[in-house]
C-alpha cells in the first residue's frame, strides 16, 4: 500500500510537473508590461500581430533602497553618485527596472479589441507563450484583416484576481503599402552623450530625458504625412517604462526594439554602448516585414549609424527613400569616414545634419 504521504508527494510533483510544461497563471503581485509592436498583412490577408510581454515582480521598498550591490558599485566607479542622487526618486524610478524580480514560466491569456464596427464586437481570446528566465515571452498571433486602414489595436491580460490595474498592450495595423520611419533613440531623438561614458549613465539615469533640438518637430511633421515609426535602439528593455511618459509627450507612436539584458550576466555600462549586428539584424526584420515601403532611415554619427544604415541601403536599394544622420558633437564627421561609408550610393540618398532644420519632409 502506498502511504498517503507519498500519494500527496506524487500529487504534488504531478502538478509542478503540469505547471513547468503549461506555465503558472498570474499571481496577485507580479507586473505585466506589454511592448508596442507592428503587425502586417500576410499572404493570406490576415494580420500577423506579434505580442511582447514582460512578467516581473517589483522588489519592496526596503530592497529598492538597497538596490544591487553590483550595479551600485559599478555605477560609483564610472562616476561620483552622491548619496542625495543614490536616494532620489528620479534615480530609484529608472533603476528599479533593473532590480525587479523577472518571472519564468508564467502563462498568460489576452483578449483582443475586435477589428470589425464597435456594433458588431467579437473579441478572441488568445494564450501567448510562456515566459523565458528574463520575464519576457513573444507570440505572433493571427487576426482576420477587417480593415486595411491604419489603426492601433489594443488587447489586455485576463487575470484570475483583482488586480489594481488592468495590463493592457497595443499593436499597430501597418499596410502593405506606405512610407515608414527607422529611427534610433539615444542622441538621435533623445541626448545621451553615448560616447561620454560618464555623461551617458548620468544622462540614463540620473537627469530627466530631454529631446535633441527641432526632432519632436520634424517628426510629428512626417507623422503628418502618414508615416508609420518604428524606434530600435541598442538600450536594455529596462528603461521602456521611463522611456514611454517622454516619448508619449514628444513623439509619434511606433513600435520599439531594444536589446534583452540581465544584470547579473553583463555590465550594464558596456551594454549601454551600441551593438552593430543586434540593428541590423532588427532593421531588416522590419523591413522585410513591409517589402512595399519606403524607409527613411535616421540615425546620428556618435557610433555606427551611418555604417550600419549604408549596408542596409546596399540590401534594400528599392525600399530606402533616404538615410539622415544627425551630426553629434566630438563625434567622427570627418569627409573621409561618410565618403567611404556611402561609397556607391547616389548622392542624395543620404544627408548629415547639423541642424534636422536642413532638410524637408517632403
């Protein structure tokens, strides 16, 4: 006879077992941050929507005070923090992304605004992936393409508890046809200082995002046209939820790319610097995802923009419109680095700008 112990321990493996290969549902305090996306039409006319989602559990105030030793530490090395800085809410808000507590094998289900009238609404319900070690979880999902109009949709977790807020995320419908934007963020359209080591993390973490002169201006003047925007950027995930108030307040929606990042596997000052091949790989995702388009691809000269722009433009020759790179101080502007990196391109198909006011929108 088996004891009732052992029957309870065989229960009780049972369903961790279940849990690990269908996932644990979420619990009453863990976090979901959805990241905006791009879908697109497919083959066979229906919308291909890919859903981002981040599950993680904020640490408590007396963690938080704490911080990690590890990127303290490091963060003092690079420069002088002061303990009125290290205390500071500015500071604790955009660090506490770093030190949250990532949730793995969490399963989550969404329902989804219907794309037909608000008369006639039918929302689907859709279970996404689990989630990796780092929180995040992708999922591509179909919907029928009751519109080919440009419009966001949006969806939301469904939750067994009663949450203090509802965890929603949006996707943007982009059609087959029409005029895109790539842009980088930091000193592009944000001021970083990415080649000032110390300026950067000051910049990141310490000082309030500002804008890079006349951009919001210039963008919301090609949003004015119909320009669909796609933001990639070599930043961690973490700093998505600061990020989204400035760009909300300064910029066209669009669809983000940044780079995954744990802090107990790398530096976070060597990972703040750009990653060539990481944009690369995620602008032509993007562009083979919208082979009708036409791209204006912008970026600026403090690391390898105009290199990595220059071997796009090599691939997709049909499909970029024109590469702006807007000049960064103290950075290489020599004659010789955009001759040689442009070499074999025709002359107006890439522009340096001192001042964004140098060019059109048309």
């Amino acid at each position: 006879m088996i004891s009732s112990f052992v029957k309870r321990a065989i229960s009780g493996l049972f369903i961790l077992g279940s849990s690990v290969i269908s996932g644990s549902p979420l619990k009453s305090d863990e976090t979901v941050v959805f990241f905006p996306t791009s879908a697109y039409l497919n083959s066979q006319l229906q919308w291909e929507v890919p859903i981002h989602q981040w599950v993680f559990e904020k640490e408590d105030q007396s963690i938080l005070r704490k911080l990690t030793h590890k990127l303290l530490t490091e963060l003092a090395e690079t420069l002088d923090i002061s303990e009125e800085e290290a205390n500071s809410e500015l500071f604790k808000n955009k660090v506490m992304w770093f030190i949250v507590d990532n949730e793995r094998n969490k399963k989550l289900d969404i329902i989804v605004e219907s794309l037909t009238s608000k008369t006639d609404k039918q929302d689907s319900v859709h279970t996404l992936n689990t989630s990796a070690a780092n929180g995040h979880a992708r999922t591509t999902i179909k919907l029928p393409s009751s519109s080919t109009q440009s419009e966001w949709i949006k969806y939301r977790a469904i939750t067994e508890h009663k949450a203090s807020q509802e965890f929603i995320g949006q996707s943007q419908l982009i059609p087959r046809t029409g005029l895109s934007v790539i842009s980088d963020i930091d000193d592009t359209i944000k001021i970083s200082e990415v080649l000032d080591k110390k300026a950067l993390i000051r910049n990141t973490f310490l000082e309030e995002y500002r804008t890079t002169p006349n951009m919001p201006e210039y963008y919301k003047e090609l949003e004015k046209q119909g320009a669909y925007f796609h933001y990639v950027s070599a930043s961690p995930w973490q700093i998505y939820p600061s990020l989204k108030p400035f760009m909300d307040k300064h910029y066209p929606q669009g669809s983000y790319s940044l780079r995954n990042f744990r802090l107990k596997d790398s530096s976070i000052i060597k990972f703040l610097q750009s990653s060539k091949e990481y944009k690369l790989e995620n602008i032509r995702s993007i562009l083979k995802k919208y082979p009708a388009h036409r791209f204006i691809l912008i970026g600026d000269s403090g690391e390898h923009d105009p290199e990595i722009y220059a071997q796009i433009y090599q691939e997709f020759s049909e499909n970029i419109q024109q590469i702006l790179i807007r000049a960064v101080p103290d950075s290489v502007l020599s004659e010789a680095r955009f001759q040689t990196t442009f070499a074999g391109l025709p002359k107006d198909s890439w522009k340096i700008l001192k001042d964004i006011k140098d060019t059109d929108t048309n």
